[in-house]
C-alpha cells in the first residue's frame, strides 16, 4: 500500500488540535514542577521524540490544492505534524521505537532534557524540521553522518529536541517533513514531501535500526545543564503551553532601543514596538504577521472569494501561489504582466479614488472625499465600516 493511503487526516487533525492532557493516557506522565513529558515504553532500542507545544495554537485544519500539490494548512505544524507521523504513520511501516512526547521546545527549555532511561538506545530520531533536509546537529561521528548521507541531504541544524538528549550518548537526526513557515498562523506542509520524507526514512530505519551509533561528550560536558529557572515575575510566553518567559527571549526595538518582552517582528528578522511601527507607518504581512514598510508589500489573493490580503516578497516567494490574470481591485483593469498572485491598484484609480488602507480592518479601500491625511500629523486612515463598529467620530485617529 502506497504512504499517502495511508493517512489519517480525521486523526491528523485531531493530533493537531488536541491539548498535551489527551495525549498523557498513551504513557507515562513525568512532571517536574511546571515540567512534564510522556514516555511509552515499547520495548525498542530505537527512540522517537516530538514536541506537542507550538508557537502559534489555533484550530484550523485546511486541507487545498495549489498549483498541483496538496497543502495542508495548520498553525501547530512545528511539531504536531511530527507527533501524527510517530503516532500513526511509521507504525504502519512496521518501525518500531520508544515514544518520548516533550513541552516547552518552542521556549527553548525542551522537558526532553529531563528524561532518564533505563537502557541505551541504538539511535534516536525526530520529525521536526522545514522542508525535505535532514539535520544532525553536534551528532557528528563519521558513521552516523555517512549513515544519513545515503538517504538524505544532511545539514547541521540549529536546535530542537534531541539537541537536549546528549546524555544519551546515542547518535541522533531531525527528519524534515514538508512543513513552512511554522512559526506562524499560515504555518502549512506539502503533503507529498512529507510522504517522500517518510519513505526515505522508513528505508533508513530498517537498514540501520538494528546498528548502535554511540556519541560522546564532550570532556567539558558531563551532564546536561538543567534549564534556567530565572524568570521575570511578570510575564508569560505568548505559546499555548504559557509557561514562564526566559529572560533571553528579551528584545530590543530597532528604531527607539526600548527593551521589552512582546515586541513585534519586522520581515528584516528585527525586532521594532507598537509604537515605532505606527509612528512609521508599517503594515503587517497577513501571512508571517511581521511588520514591513508598505511598499515593500504586495496584494495577494489567496481564495477568490475573499479580500486580497498584505503579504511580504518573502511569503509570495515562499508559498509561489499563482493565478491565471491580475487586475486592479477596484475597476477591474487588466494587468496581465504582474505575473503572480498579487492584485494591484492602477495608477488611474490610486490618482482618482483617493484608496487608502483601513489600520482597522488592514484592507485597502476608498477614503471619503473630505479625508485628508495631511491635515494630521502621522494620521491614520478608518473606513466607514470600521468607523461604525468601533463607535469612532472622527476618520482620522492621531498617533499616542
């Protein structure tokens, strides 16, 4: 039976959805204060490991077709998707392995850190990484990295789970599994990656799965540091699982240096505050929710039954949706040139129609005739819809 017909989406969905509490009746429950992780004991020599926290927590579960290929959009993917495969998936493929569900990964305090097995493990493996790479972090011994280099492209890699389970002095690999942008609300994965990914693992597995490959530490690490306990008493992550902030996810805005906790990110990878980002009139990107210079955003229709949304050049060139024409939004000219996705605003309309863009409902729109943006410093443009709901008696909101 092929991979993809194999797949659960009804579980998929509900792996995706479900609170770490569903998942504690799998195993067993080790808590730590505020730490908690599930183990289940399958009596394998090979471990897997997921995390079940995630940056972003909302419910949706889209599965749509673009431009040929099967995308699923869920915000939890970074690492439910990596939980449904360990779950449902790899057991159909007659893999075999000890099942380790951690929290507390996205804050940088993996809960793995905590587990204490009673036996050696050959290797140890996890699906938690973008696209169709694989990376093996400080896990570089010569035969393990020979090992992975005949079924995947390996890379270093950067941090997750495993990177806190050295004291298991087992070699270890995060597979990735077709997911993007997992960090934010348009978090989403290809469904065929994902099944090729689990292919090229699955031949892995049973050619190496019976193999030990040891890793050593190194001298001047004996043990694993426990996690930072020192954290501000005022504030918690903005992640589902809210657990306390630790003090080096602080950061500092880019225009005004004002230090803080939940400062919005910019596309550049710069952190800027509320303040600054109106007082410069950046907009935010719809699909990674970090701000930008309005010019440096394009229109994007991602249904055609709905508003154009703001997105970032990064995001277009990420997700490479495309459409068969453009036109203007609100004439209907035609702009066959404009190649992708993005549906501009002739030049006629923008001289003519006054368009400016709602910071209610962050959609383009005509402003009335006797707005004008210049009569107030830094001023802001409302539509009348906006204006209505929000009980506002003025188009023109001044900056604090």
């Amino acid at each position: 039976m092929k991979i993809y017909n194999m797949l659960d989406f009804d579980l998929m969905k509900k792996i995706m959805t479900s609170p770490f509490e569903d998942f504690e009746s799998m195993g067993k429950v080790v808590r730590h204060g505020d730490r908690r992780h599930i183990f289940i004991d399958n009596g394998a020599d090979v471990l897997a490991i997921a995390h079940l926290d995630s940056v972003e927590n909302h419910d949706h579960f889209y599965r749509l077709t673009f431009d040929g290929k099967e995308i699923v959009f869920a915000s939890t993917c970074d690492d439910r998707l990596g939980a449904y495969i360990l779950i449902d998936l790899l057991p159909q493929l007659g893999i075999h392995y000890d099942l380790l569900l951690t929290d507390m990964e996205e804050i940088g305090k993996s809960t793995a850190s905590d587990f204490e097995p009673e036996k050696t493990y050959n290797w140890m493996f996890q699906f938690d990484r973008m696209g169709n790479d694989a990376v093996n972090y400080m896990y570089t011994e010569p035969a393990w990295t020979k090992a992975l280099g005949k079924y995947f492209k390996v890379n270093r890699g950067s941090c997750s789970d495993i990177s806190y389970l050295e004291h298991l002095e087992c070699s270890g690999v995060n597979v990735g599994c077709g997911y993007f942008d997992p960090h934010s609300t348009m978090a989403y994965f290809d469904v065929q990656m994902m099944v090729e990914q689990v292919g090229q693992f699955a031949q892995f597995y049973h050619a190496n799965k019976r193999t030990h490959f040891p890793h050593s530490l190194p001298k001047w690490k004996t043990t694993t540091p426990a996690p930072s306990s020192t954290t501000t008493p005022y504030t918690t992550a903005p992640f589902s699982s809210q657990v306390p902030m630790p003090l080096n996810y602080k950061k500092k805005c880019v225009a005004c240096e004002t230090e803080g906790y939940y400062l919005d990110e910019m596309t550049t990878g710069e952190s800027i505050c509320k303040d600054c980002a109106r007082a410069f009139e950046l907009k935010k990107c719809k699909c990674c929710l970090n701000f930008s210079l309005p010019e440096e955003l394009q229109l994007v229709v991602v249904f055609s039954d709905e508003e154009p949304e703001l997105w970032c050049s990064t995001c277009v060139s990420d997700m490479n949706f495309k459409i068969k024409e453009s036109s203007c939004l609100f004439c209907d000219t035609g702009d066959p040139d404009s190649g992708r996705v993005w549906i501009g605003v002739c030049e006629a309309c923008e001289r003519t129609k006054n368009i400016s863009y709602c910071w209610a409902c962050e959609t383009l729109k005509i402003a009335p005739p006797d707005w004008d943006p210049a009569e107030e410093l830094a001023a802001e443009f409302i539509c009348g819809e906006c204006r209505e709901e929000f009980g506002r008696d003025t188009y023109a909101l001044k900056l604090p």
